[in-house]
C-alpha cells in the first residue's frame, strides 16, 4: 500500500511542479507538460478526456445522472456541460480532482450565446449594431457572469454564414455576409476569451457549427449541405477562420453532411483545411450525439465504425453520444484506430486545460462570491439596455411618426409579444431568468410614468382565436396612440425551429389591421429571429422597429428608441425579401448573363415577384438623416505594394444627433470568375452631431481584393473595379480605381 502512496505523491508534485510553470507562463511549452501527463496515463484515462457528457439540471436543482458520477471518480469524462453554479460545478471537480488516479480537472461547457444570466440581444440582434466595441462588451459581459458560476467554456460564438431566413438558427449568427460575419466572431473571440485565458472571468470560445451547418438545404435545419468549393471558401469558411485567427480554442463540428460526407467524419474539413491549411492547435468536440448521428447519415454501419471514422478525420471530443468512451478502447486493441490519434486528441484537451489554469487551481472558477455579486448586476443590465438598443433597426418612419411624446396622455399597448417576459429574450438564452426580463409592456410604462396606458393582446402569438381583437380595437380606440409588438414566439426561431413560410404567424397581420382602422396613429415593434416577410406590414403602417429579441432590458430599450433617448442606429445584417419564393436571396448576387430588364421578358426576373427585397442587407433608418459626398481616392491604380487611401464625408443633415455605419463596397468588372454586383469590404459606425461633417478614411490594398480565381488559386487580377460607399448596400455614391500589374 505504501508503494502506491508514495506514488501518487510523486505523480502529484510531478503534475503541480509541471503545472504551476504553465500557469504562470514561464513553460515555454505546453506540449511538455501534456506529455509528461499523458505519459502516466492508461488507454482508459485518456479516452475519458475525450468524452463530454450532460448535466441534466431540472427545476428541482441540479442533478447529474449517476453513470456520470462514478465515470468522473474513476477519471473517465473529460467534461460536462449544462452545468453551472459555484457550489454544483465545485461538486462536480471535487469528484473528479480528489478521487480520480491522476486528478485532471473537468472542463465545464455551456450555451453562453447571447449572455449567461443577464441576456442580451439575440446574436443576429447584436450583429445588426454593427458596433463590434458593443458585441464585445456583450461577449465580455457573459463570460464573466459565466465563470463566476464555475463555467470556463462557451459554446459560441457561433459563426454559421445564413441567406436562408427559412432556418431558425439565423438567429443564432451573424448573417449572410463573410465580411459582417468575421468582424463579428472576432468581437465574441476576443469578449469571450480576453488576452488571458487563465485569468478568472474568461472562457474558452468554440466556434460553430463547422462547416457551413447555415448552407442547409431548403432551410431545413440538420438538412444536407452541398455546394461548390468556392462558395465554401469564399463565403461560408470565412467567419470561422476570422474566430480561429482571434485565438478561439474550441471548434465545435457540424450536424450536416457537407458535399456527401457529414462534417463530424469530414476529414478534409478537420484536418486538412483546419489543422493542415489553418494551424489551428486547439481541440474539436462534436455537436450533441452527432457522432452516433453518422448511422442515420448511413455513411457507417454502427456505433463503433462511427467512433472510428470520427476520431481518424480529426475528432477531438465526442459530445453525448458515448461512442468514444464505448468504443475507443476496442478499436484501439483492433488497430482500427491508432493510440496515437487518440493521444494528440488528448494533448489537445488538455492543453485547454492549463490555458485556463484548471491545472493550477481546478476550482479558480466556482466562486460563491463572485457569484452572488456579479449576476445581474445594474451594471450588466444597464449594458444589456444599451446594447440591446443599439442593435434595433428602424425599418420605416413615414412622416416621422417616431420618436414619440413622452408626455403623451395615452397608449395602448398592444400585441401576443407585449407582455411576454418569456419571448423578451428569445431561444438559447442559456442561465437567463425570462422573469428577470422587462417587458415592452412595462418599459413603456416606466418611460412614461404619467400616461395612461392600456395592454391588449389582441391575438395569440401563432392560431386564429379572433376573440381578442375586439378587446384590442377597443383600447386603441379610446387612446392617443397605439404601439403593436408583433413577432414570432421565441421557440420559433434557434434550434430545430425552420418555418416554411416567413409571415408573421397567425392572424396578427390581420388583427394589427382591425387595429388601424380605428384611424389613432400605430407604431410597429417587431421581435423575431429572422427577416420575415412583411410587405403588409411595410405597406399599411408608418412606422416600423426591428427589436429582435431584445433580452432581459428588452422593454427599457424598446422604450429608449421608440421615444427618442436612444437614437436606433441597427443596419440589417440579412436581406429580408418580399416573399419565400425568392429565397436565398442576399445582396452581394451576381450580375447573371441576363440581367433583369423589364422590358425584355428574356431576362432574369419572376412573373410574380419584384427580385428586389423588402428591405436591403445594410440598411437601416435614423431620427436624423445623412449625406454622402467628396469621395475621393489618393490614386486611380494601385499593385500589390500601395494602399488605396479612400475618403468621404458625411454630413448629419438632420437636427439630432445620430450614428451612422458607413459601409464600403467594391465590384470588381471583370474577373476570371463571375464577380458579385457588390462586396462589403469596410464599415465604420460612427456619431455625427447635427449639421456636423466627418471625414472618414478607409484604406485598401490588392489583399483585400483577393478572390478564389477560375483555377481555384486565391489571390487578385489586375482590372477596373467600381467603389460604392453609402449607409447601406442600395444608396451608393461611387467612384473606380484599378488594380494594377505586379501584383
Ligand atoms: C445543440 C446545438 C449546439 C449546442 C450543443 C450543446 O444541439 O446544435 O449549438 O452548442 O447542442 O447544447
């Protein structure tokens, strides 16, 4: 007995000596200290840290199924997710550091998506501020409220390109543009992981769903993805390695299947495009039980051929499904798989493991303390209100209708989303508490403290019960004003959430319709998770916001923009059509053999629909108006060596002040390949006071013109190219330059 203690003594001086190097920096590699413990580990040990498992938590307080209790204590989960909380996660490591041989702490994940507790704006949401200073913020924001309840990895940013609005998770990202997109996942990178890793309020990021899970077809969710090589670099991969360039240290694989092979088992897109061509030096985990998933893509037989195909393409961790822990050991013995797969997916993971300092002290993150002073606090909800405004998008203001009087006398509220905390902040709303949220309701009342103000909810969010739009005419009738907040159900955007058609559901158009006729001036706030189609809506109504879901501030930052404390300054991120017919539709399309003439019927058009959206990519209106002009180019060619110096002045003709996102675009004449009528390639927000003008700069070079040309080789061609530059992606001011030889 004493033999064994004397060698778990040394095992332990062996790894803490090991690791306080690595915490404080001073090991100049990780790699050593990885090796030194894997070389005491047993097959057994290390297939556990390539296992991830769930905490069930319910209602009734956490609660972990009992399997994983004993599989922690015996040194066999490398991680669990879905659970959060100073004491529960304290719980959990304290199973797996005091009783497993050699004491490797657990990672602990969890869907911190759009904030942990105090929620903000849903990430399409954030995205339309445009303000990468905001998202950060916001990502910074969640990762602290995160690791003070014991979590130390998110699973975000998630980095899916989407110009299927059909697809619930649209909600989820960025939208359809690489540019936009990469921009964004930096911001979340960097809020999520800071520039220490170790220090206590940053967490691990983990970029998803890779690769292009957004490409799904028909806008199906989990549904096959099939596209050209091209358009998977040149659009769909962009975003993910902005994420892996900002140093996220997580990946996290695909549910689809991408060009026939599911992305889980997708060797060319986990190891040849992801470590060969990207270098990327962190771990991959699978989605939920996708690996098992692989049977139902009938691309393997059973569960242990799944196991095998997975870990050999380049799988690191394998989330839920159990076929590593089941299997591993097995195909190992069968020289399916090499031990030494397995041990670089352990390194790996444990490399993670010391950035966060888990080595150096595994309970850094479950801290009590932190935990009751840090959720929710004024302050993270006062940046919630804030950001959360910043990202809605004023979509019309017929006869500036907005903002509004606060001394107003009386306002009926009304609409299914309303009151309803539930919906305030929206689907993956990870630790959030819907019961901490204000409603549109309540923040309107707080806005205007001495209205009278009345909430009808005129219909449900999604049938067609008509018995409460009398109760709605009726409030509208015997008040000044009337605000609808319309939308979609949180359920009814993020996971497995496709619609089929993009109207606002049920018979609220018609209700809002009743509503008008009763002549009192209407505002719409919208809140949903993807562009709907709502010509009606544009057609009979002055006034239109783009809320989304707003978080747990929803209601005080409705109230901000629609009453002027806030002027909006949100661009759509997504292209919102007129109808689902012209899906996928987005900005940057091509120019086609047979450009669109109304006046040849031979030309690319429908019979029935305009090919115009409803409202543009970029586009979003102000309390204030702008003027674009002197745009002018240090030089009419520039090649490789020289930077195109671009300048223009906008000018806030209005009488308040206001933001801007002043948005650059290039089209590129004539290429090898088909060139898009137009590519966003800079934006900056900027705030002009009245009357004010500002010169804004952007710089540009041959690397910012680089392309997947007709051989597939990526770099630029010399040629003419247009510059657009504007407020959104239709109402450009333009000017040429070309792009000249050597390049
Ligand atoms: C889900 C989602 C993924 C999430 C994971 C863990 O199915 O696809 O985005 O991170 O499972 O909850």
């Amino acid at each position: 007995m004493k033999t064994i203690s004397l060698y778990l003594l040394v095992l332990s001086l062996l790894i803490v000596i090991s690791c306080k190097n690595v915490v404080n920096g001073t090991c100049s590699d990780f790699d050593n200290k990885t090796d030194s413990i894997l070389a005491l580990m047993t097959l057994e040990e290390k297939i556990g840290q390539l296992s991830l498992f769930t905490s069930e938590m319910d209602q009734t307080g956490p609660f972990i199924k009992r399997e994983y209790e004993e599989e922690i204590k015996q040194g066999k989960v490398g991680a669990i997710f879905n659970a959060y909380g100073a004491d529960y996660t304290r719980r959990l490591q304290e199973m797996a550091v005091n009783n497993s041989r050699l004491k490797i702490p657990l990672l602990f994940g969890y869907d911190v998506i759009h904030g942990h507790q105090t929620i903000f704006p849903v990430s399409l949401g954030e995205a339309a501020s445009w303000d990468m200073e905001a998202i950060e913020r916001s990502a910074r924001i969640a990762a602290s409220e995160a690791s003070a309840q014991g979590l130390n990895w998110t699973f975000a940013p998630m980095c899916d390109i989407a110009r299927d609005p059909r697809w619930g998770r649209i909600s989820e990202g960025a939208g359809e543009d690489p540019f936009l997109g990469s921009a964004v996942a930096r911001a979340r990178v960097r809020g999520f992981q800071g520039d220490d890793l170790s220090s206590t309020n940053t967490i691990a990021a983990c970029v998803k769903h890779f690769a292009a899970y957004g490409a799904a077809l028909a806008g199906r969710d989990y549904n096959s993805v099939d596209m050209s090589e091209r358009v998977l670099r040149e659009c769909y991969l962009v975003p993910y390695k902005a994420a892996i360039d900002e140093g996220a240290v997580t990946v996290m694989s695909s549910f689809n299947d991408i060009n026939g092979i599911p992305a889980t088992m997708n060797r060319y897109i986990l190891t040849d495009i992801l470590r060969d061509e990207w270098h990327f030096s962190g771990f991959v985990v699978s989605d939920y039980t996708s690996v098992t998933e692989l049977i139902q893509h009938g691309t393997v037989p059973d569960t242990a051929a799944a196991a095998a195909f997975s870990v050999n393409a380049g799988l690191d961790m394998d989330m839920q499904s159990a076929a590593f822990s089941d299997y591993l050991e097995i195909l190992v013995q069968k020289k399916k798989v090499d031990e030494k797969t397995i041990d670089e997916a352990v390194k790996r993971i444990l490399k993670v493991k010391y950035m966060l300092g888990l080595f150096d002290d595994p309970f850094r993150y479950c801290s009590r303390e932190r935990e009751e002073k840090e959720l929710l606090s004024d302050e993270n909800r006062a940046a919630a209100r804030d950001i959360a405004a910043r990202s809605m998008v004023l979509l019309k203001n017929q006869g500036s209708v907005l903002p509004l009087d606060k001394m107003i006398k009386s306002i009926a509220v009304i609409g299914p989303l309303a009151d309803s905390k539930r919906d305030m902040i929206g689907s993956w709303s990870a630790a959030g508490d819907f019961n901490k949220a204000v409603t549109v309701v309540e923040g309107i009342r707080a806005k205007c403290p001495s209205a009278r103000i009345i909430y009808a909810k005129g219909c449900n969010i999604d049938d067609t019960d008509q018995s409460k739009i009398k109760e709605a005419v009726a409030a509208s009738r015997n008040t000044d004003l009337t605000i609808l907040v319309l939308g979609e159900a949180a359920n009814m955007t993020g996971e497995a959430a496709s619609r089929a058609s993009l109207d606002l559901p049920g018979i609220q158009q018609y209700m809002a319709e009743e509503v008008l006729k009763t002549g009192k001036p209407v505002v719409v706030v919208l809140m949903n998770g993807r562009p709907l189609t709502i010509t009606r809506l544009n057609d009979y109504f002055p006034a239109i916001i783009e809320a989304w879901y707003p978080g747990t501030e929803a209601g005080n930052a409705v109230a901000d923009v629609l009453f002027g404390d806030y002027n909006p300054s949100g661009k759509l991120p997504v292209t919102f059509p007129r109808s689902v017919g012209q899906i996928p539709i987005f900005y940057s399309e091509k120019n086609t053999g047979r450009p669109s003439d109304p006046d040849n019927k031979y030309t690319s058009k429908y019979l029935d629909e305009s090919n115009d959206p409803l409202y543009a990519f970029g586009y979003g209106l102000s309390y204030t108006t702008f003027s674009y002009s002197n745009l002018t180019l240090n030089r009419n060619e520039i090649d490789a060596n020289d930077t195109l110096i671009v300048r223009v002045t906008v000018k806030n003709t209005g009488k308040r002040k206001g933001e801007e996102v002043v948005q650059l675009y290039i089209h590129d004449r004539v290429a090898s390949v088909t060139p898009p009528l137009k590519l966003l390639k800079g934006f900056v927000k900027t705030e002009i006071e009245p009357g004010e003008e500002k010169e804004i700069v952007f710089k540009l070079t041959a690397e910012d013109l680089k392309f997947y040309r007709g051989d597939m080789s990526y770099g630029c061609e010399p040629g003419r190219y247009d510059l657009l530059i504007g407020g959104n992606s239709v109402d450009l001011i333009s000017s040429e330059f070309s792009l000249v030889l050597p390049l």
